[in-house]
C-alpha cells in the first residue's frame, strides 16, 4: 500500500501512523502522507473498477497497509444530471453529487467509516466526537455496527431530529451548553485524558482522509474525468480541501488528466469566517460566534480555514456566503427542480451556486458539480411556513371553490 506516514502542514515533519493530530515542533496539523510512485495507472484503474460497491474500493488511497473489514456500506452515492436547475440558473451542466444517499443520509458516513477503521486497528474500544450533528448519527451508528462504546458531544440547541437520529442507536449522548467550538476544546481536553479515539481531535488526520472519496466519486462517475467547477459547504474546510485532494492524487498518478476545477466554497452570512476572510483577502479567519439556521456549518473557528482559502484562490474559485432567507430559498430551489430535499448545508451550497449564476461567474460551457452533503430530513424546521396546505371539504365543490379561491386552477 501507499500509506507512508503522518506528515505535518507546516514543517513537513513526519509521525508514524498512529494516534496524534499536531505536531510536537510547530503544532501544526497532521495529515496521511502516501507515495503514490508505485501505482500504475492503468492496473490502479482496473483494481478500482473491480473493487467493491463502496469507498473500499479506494482503498489504495486511503490510510490503510492493508484494505479493512467493511462495516456499513458507505459512499457510491449518485451523480445525478440535474437539467432543470441548471435551466433555471441559466447554467450549461450542473450534476448533483447527492450524499444523503449514505446509511445515516449525509457525507459524515464516509470520514467516520474510515476513523473508526483505524481505531479499531489501534487497539480503541470506545470513540467519541464532538458533532454539529451529522457527525454525531454517523458516529452512534457506526459504532453500533461494529461493536464498539461511543460518546457523542453535542451543542444543547441541536436540531431534534437530529438528537433523535442519534440516541436511536445507543450512544452516549451527552448535550453541551455552548457553541460546537465550546463542544470542540472540551472534546481535545478530554482527549488527552480518556483512552478514546475521538473522531475529529485524536484520530483527524485519518477521519479526514474520508472527503477524498467524494473527489475519488466524481471523477470515476464522470468517466474518469474532471469537473470545471465544485461548489461545496465549508465547516471546518475539510470536506472542501479533502476534495480537492482526492482529483490532485489521481492527476498525479495519472488516472485523470487536465487541471484542478475551480472550487467554489458555501458559508452561511451568520456564521462565515472563512468568506469574511476571501473577502478582506486576509489568510486567516477571525473567529465568529455563529448564528444561523445552518448549525452543521455552524463553526467559528475551522481548523482548516487557512488551507480552504488557498485553495479557492489558487483554484479560481472564491468563498461566498448566504442569509438564511436564501438558504431556505435554496432548499426549496434544489428540491423543485431535482427531486432532492436537502439539509441547511445543501440549502447554503445551492443558494451559493444561484449567487454564481447570477453574477455571472460560471461559463456556459462549464461542467459544475454541486456537493449535498445530508438529507432534508434532519432539519425540518427550515422549511416550515415555506408552503401553504389547502384544507379541503371531501366534496368535489369544495375542492373548486378552495381552486378558485387560491387561484391554483391547476390543481
């Protein structure tokens, strides 16, 4: 296999592949490093194509000497064509990488199936995260198929349905008063006392590696071959980077050729570090306290800030943000003209897609992918009092007069 070792950011230390996410001489993140010299392209092509129906059969890229026990079936989720948006937005070829398809309906299956993989490989019994929500189902969920205790810190004002889908399967629940960056510091304390792989602080460099499946996805579905144009949410800024990551890895070994798409990335106005910092072109992001009705997006502090604003400079591309009265807009748009009822973040990612259009940004002749990352289903509450419900008598004549009274004829 490629894996080679953890490598720091920054400095370019290097760690063996264990459980550790900074380093010890600049404090800089860790991440996989691999040697990718050994694959040839074509073989490597093959293998991938004969692999099994799920991210395993990535498996030369992920972090792994050898390729793991499958657990749930996670990843090869659709690239739906999505005409009808991209006639509304005025826009050539707009594909919908539709990660709600996963086994807990959001991308979050993917960099929890590879943390808890090489968890268990380290000897862990118990893992834990600390979750806007998403991350906290696929977490619980994982865990219960394999075997293993999980602890799952949350931020008290979580969405219900989201708590719901989480406590369903047996975990740990534990609801902190506080932002998710509160929930964050007191996950890395916790960390450095308690004997767990806590997903996003002690085993990160691996739970990261999963994003790269998206970019890994895309490429294979569209025949091997490059988009023009992302446009993703932005958190933490992994899942933008990884992605980006995952179509650099295979331009290097030679499985896809031509350049790296623009990466366009999605904030919410009430909780946008990173497009505040686009914007300013500074290279940092400031810390904000978020508020917004997109709380899986909701951190005020990513981590991987600093790097998703390199890569949408260096891309072409830009960080933009939204209101909330466009994210719901943006639910609405996705899910009338492709069938896709999405989440906040996929509301954010539309709604930035929209804003492109409009400005003019995006070519004609371009081919843009959309990355929905989870299910409408975990956030109701945006899109209540978005549509009107017409009570009806069960009579024909009643259904006439409500017609006529709404001016709905075509119903």
């Amino acid at each position: 296999m490629s894996v080679q070792a953890l490598q720091c950011k920054e400095c370019g230390q290097t760690y063996p592949l264990d459980a550790r996410y900074v380093c010890e001489q600049c404090f800089g993140p860790l991440e996989v490093a691999y040697d990718h010299s050994g694959l040839d392209p074509e073989s490597t092509r093959r293998r991938i194509q004969a692999g099994p129906q799920s991210i395993w059969r990535y498996s030369d890229f992920l972090p792994f000497e050898s390729r793991p026990e499958p657990g749930l079936p996670v990843g090869l989720t659709p690239l739906q064509p999505a005409p009808r948006l991209a006639e509304r937005l005025g826009l050539g070829e707009v594909w919908i990488k539709n990660d709600t398809a996963n086994p807990t309906h959001s991308f979050k299956d993917r960099v929890v199936a590879v943390a808890l993989a090489k968890a268990q490989e380290l000897g862990y019994r118990v893992v834990a995260c600390a979750s806007t929500g998403n991350l906290a189902g696929a977490v619980a969920a994982h865990a219960a198929a394999a075997g293993l205790e999980s602890f799952v810190f949350i931020p008290s004002d979580l969405e219900e349905q989201k708590v719901l889908a989480t406590g369903v399967y047996g975990a740990n629940l534990i609801a902190v008063r506080g932002t998710y960056d509160d929930v964050n510091r007191l996950c890395t304390e916790l960390s450095a006392e308690r004997d767990w792989a806590f997903v996003n602080v002690n085993v990160r460099p691996y739970y990261a590696e999963g994003s790269k499946t998206l970019g890994f996805e895309i490429a294979e579905q569209l025949g091997f071959e490059l988009p023009d144009r992302v446009v993703a949410p932005i958190a933490s800024g992994s899942l933008f980077t990884k992605i980006a990551r995952g179509f650099e890895e295979w331009l290097e070994v030679g499985l896809v050729e031509g350049t790296l798409p623009a990466f366009n990335g999605a904030q919410a106005a009430g909780c946008s570090p990173v497009a505040k910092a686009y914007e300013a072109g500074d290279d940092f992001c400031r810390p904000v306290k978020p508020r917004t009705i997109a709380k899986s997006l909701a951190i005020g502090n990513p981590a991987d800030g600093p790097y998703a604003l390199d890569l949408a400079r260096r891309s072409g591309g830009s960080v933009e943000s939204v209101t909330d009265a466009e994210i719901r807009s943006g639910i609405r748009l996705l899910a009338e003209t492709t069938g896709i009822f999405t989440e906040t973040a996929g509301g954010v990612t539309t709604a930035v897609l929209r804003k492109l259009a409009e400005e003019g940004v995006i070519g004609s002749g371009e081919r843009v992918v959309a990355v929905i990352t989870g299910d409408g289903l975990k956030t109701l509450d945006a899109v209540r009092d978005t549509f009107t419900v017409h009570e009806i008598d069960p009579t024909a004549a009643s259904f006439e007069e409500s017609a006529a009274e709404q001016a709905v004829g075509a119903l």
